[in-house]
C-alpha cells in the first residue's frame, strides 16, 4: 500500500442552543471542506430534550434547510449508533449537538509518508483548544506576575 486512502478520522461534537446550526457553523464546516483542510465523512444532529429524549436527525433530512445541500458525506453511516448514544449524552439536556466525522487531510498525508518510510503513528491525542490556551494563558500570567527575566541560553554550535 503505497498511500492511505483514508487518514486518521476523528468525531467533534459541537452544541449550540437552537434545533439547526447557526449559518455561521454552517459556513465554518463549508469553508473547511472547501479549503482541503478536512473530509466531511459524516454530519448528523442529536437533540437532546429536556425529559431526557433524544432526536437524531441525519444531514440527508435537513440539508436543504440549513444550507448544506450540496454536501456529499464521504462515509455516510460511520457514526455508528452506539458511537451517537454515547455522543448523545454529552450534550446538555435542550440544546443541540451537531456530530461531525471528519478526516484530516494533513494527516492522512503525514500517515501515508510514515508508512512508506517505515514507520507507523501508534498514538495521537487531540488536546482541546480551550484547554491550550487556558494553560498557555496561566503560564503567561504567572511568568509576567514573576517579574523575572527569560531563561534564554545561546545554543553553541
């Protein structure tokens, strides 16, 4: 196998308070897609209500609606449903979640070159980015309250 066909996929779960995406998380998703950033393999929507019940409702049903007509879902059906049960009980009891299966181009490209020189990704994390920047903020914070210099050393070659 000389290239992967498909690279690492990965579900992000976005909520938001009414029953469809804002245009604004509509057109965040398009450009993505657009840009060759990512591969939308699949997009559905869960709400959650507030007895606890639970609407999926697939692209395919509101497409028209939200402005995504003209997607084509490259895996349709890969959001398996133990994988939307699971995802379901992360969102918040009357909102929203739009679960989104994509692939990350760079990645794939990344994984196929490892693989054609012998190597092979064994682990990747994903680190939210609330949690990178709250942490780097706190870093920040305390280094400007310490009042002290950079440890920068010259590197001697």
């Amino acid at each position: 196998m000389a290239e992967f066909e498909y690279g690492p996929a990965e579900f992000i779960v976005a909520q938001f308070d009414n029953d469809r995406p804002s245009p604004g998380v509509v057109q965040a998703i398009l450009d993505l897609v657009e840009s060759g950033t990512l591969r939308l393999l699949d997009l559905l929507f869960v709400t959650r209500h507030d007895d606890g019940s639970v609407d999926i409702v697939e692209l395919e049903e509101i497409g028209d609606e939200i402005g995504m007509a003209g997607v084509t879902l490259e895996a349709s059906g890969l959001a398996g449903s133990e994988d939307v049960d699971s995802i379901a009980e992360l969102v918040e009891p009357g909102t929203t979640g739009a679960i989104l299966v994509i692939e990350h181009l760079w990645a794939k490209d990344l994984a196929s070159k490892f693989f054609q020189a012998g190597g092979l990704v064994v682990h990747s994390e994903r680190i939210p980015a609330p949690v990178v920047n709250a942490v780097i903020a706190d870093d920040f914070e305390a280094f400007i309250e310490s009042d002290s210099e950079p440890d920068i050393q010259p590197v001697e070659s």
